[in-house]
C-alpha cells in the first residue's frame, strides 16, 4: 500500500469521526422536535436537498449523471428515507440512549449482508463479532422490556442502514459522494412526500412550527444530513463498509454522552442496559485489535 493510499485513508478516518459525532448529536435534535417521525424526515431531506442544490449553483457543479445512475440513486433514497423515519420513530417510543445502541447492530447485519452481496467469504471474526451484538441486544431486549417498540424499530433502522451503506459503498467507486448525495436526498424526499400525500397529513401542512422546531431541523437538514451524510459516504472510497460499520458504532457513545447533558436523568438506564451495551460496543474495539494481530502474523 502506497504512502499516499496510507494518508488518505487516515484523513477518511478523522473526517469519519467527526461525522460520527455530528451523527450521535442528531439524536438529540430528534427528541427536541416535537413533531412526529414521517413529518420530521420531511422537512430533514427538503432542507438538505435544497442545501445540496445551493451548494451546486454557488459553485457551477455539474449534476449530470447517467440515467442508470439517476435511478440507483433515487431508489436508494427510499432505504435511507425508511431508515430516518425508523430511527427518529424508535427514539419517540423509547429514549436516545436506547435508539442508538440499537443502532449499533448496524456491525452485524454489515457482516451478514455484505458478503452476500458482494459475494465474498464470510470471516470467522465477523461472525463471533455479530455474536457478541446478539448477546447484547439480547440483554437490553431483557431488562429494557417497556421500550420493546423501540427497540424494534432501532433494530430495523440499523438494518437499513446497513442496506444503504453497502450500496454506497459501490457507487462511491464511479461518483463524487456530494452527486450521490444530492440525488438520494432528493429521492428521500420524494418517496416520503410520495406517502405523506397518501395518508393525507401533507395536506394539513401549515409550515406554522415553533422557533426551537424551526432551528432543530435546520440544524438537522444541513449540518447533520447535507454536510455529514456526504462525507459519510465519501470516506467509503477507501475505507470498506465494515470498516465504517465499526466506527459508526462510536455514534451510540457519542450520542448516550450527549443524551446525558441535554436530558439527564431521563435517559438513566437499568444496570443490564449497560451490560449489553458494553457488548456492544466493546466489539468495536476489539475488532481493529484482532485484525491488527492477524495482518502482524501474516
């Protein structure tokens, strides 16, 4: 591997962080709006694809791509559109701590879908990784009993997630990650306006939100989706979908730190909690060691 490869590899994985906590805080900004789910997740990708569209005019770049490639990603924004709906859902049945570390079983499903999709072999340390997750989640599923909704709908959030990131990591190899971008926000926002006009709620629309929803989302459309959602998918040129899937993993430990400042004792948890977070989270860190150790004794 090239020095230059090297370098730019590590920038992709300081850019990746930084976005990880963007990511964690977008959490909170979920529990701050009072508006419902579908209705949030409209306003995110409308704001964020408008963002995008600025950007594009401001700096005369071109939007062209192929038509192949205008419905890949148009398609692809229906799994991300699901995946926001899903994720800001389980926070407003349960707590941010809950959602996120749910949301971390993003590792397992990465481990179980990627290969299949890209026809690969599946490695051993994958699998004994994607135990260690079941365990924990199997944990917080026992002692976290009253916030099974959530946690269901955390788990289903991870597993489009998953779906999305393994896409992009194969579009990332023909285009920029900002055209990506711009065109799975804007199909986002057509396949949620698409259902908002079929169960009626986008005609009562008034647009009349509070200051603090107003400022929350504004927030959330350009510095937590436009801004960070490009250069998550960017880092994929040289970093693979698993590698991401287990970086993100740091989102729920950012995000639990950040739930604690802004809400306190509201997001106390109980002692087995805790237990299967641990799980959890501590496969993110134990991984990077064993594939250390395994390169080491090749």
């Amino acid at each position: 591997m090239s020095q230059s490869v090297v370098k730019s590899s590590n920038k992709n994985l300081y850019i990746l962080h930084a976005t990880v906590v963007i990511w964690g805080f977008t959490g909170i900004l979920g529990a701050l709006i009072s508006i419902d789910a579908v209705q949030m997740v409209w306003y995110r990708v409308l704001i964020a694809t408008a963002s995008l569209f600025l950007y594009f005019i401001f700096t005369k770049t071109s939007l062209k791509v192929t038509r192949k490639q205008f419905l890949q990603y148009f398609f692809t924004g229906s799994i991300v559109a699901l995946h926001w709906v899903l994720f800001f859902h389980a926070i407003k049945v349960s707590t941010v701590s809950v959602t996120l570390v749910c949301l971390s079983s993003f590792t397992l499903f990465t481990a179980i879908l990627e290969p299949l999709i890209k026809k690969q072999a599946v490695e051993k340390a994958d699998v004994f990784i994607g135990m260690v997750i079941i365990l924990g989640i199997y944990l917080i599923f026992k002692f976290e009993s009253q916030y099974t909704l959530g946690i269901i709908f955390g788990l289903s959030a991870a597993l489009a997630s998953s779906l999305f990131s393994i896409i992009n990591s194969t579009f990332i190899q023909k285009s920029e990650a900002i055209i990506i971008g711009f065109y799975e926000m804007a199909g986002a926002f057509f396949w949620v306006t698409l259902y908002r006009i079929f169960d009626q709620s986008l005609a009562t629309e008034r647009f009349n939100l509070s200051l603090m929803d107003w400022v929350c989302l504004i927030i959330l459309g350009t510095v937590c989706t436009a801004l960070a959602y490009v250069a998550g998918v960017s880092v994929m040129r040289t970093l693979s979908a698993f590698r991401v899937a287990l970086i993100t993993n740091l989102e729920p430990v950012y995000g639990i730190i950040l739930a604690f400042l802004f809400f306190g004792k509201q997001e106390a948890m109980t002692f087995g909690f805790y237990m299967g977070a641990v799980l959890i989270l501590g496969s993110v860190f134990l991984y990077p060691v064993y594939k250390k150790c395994k390169l080491k004794q090749l």
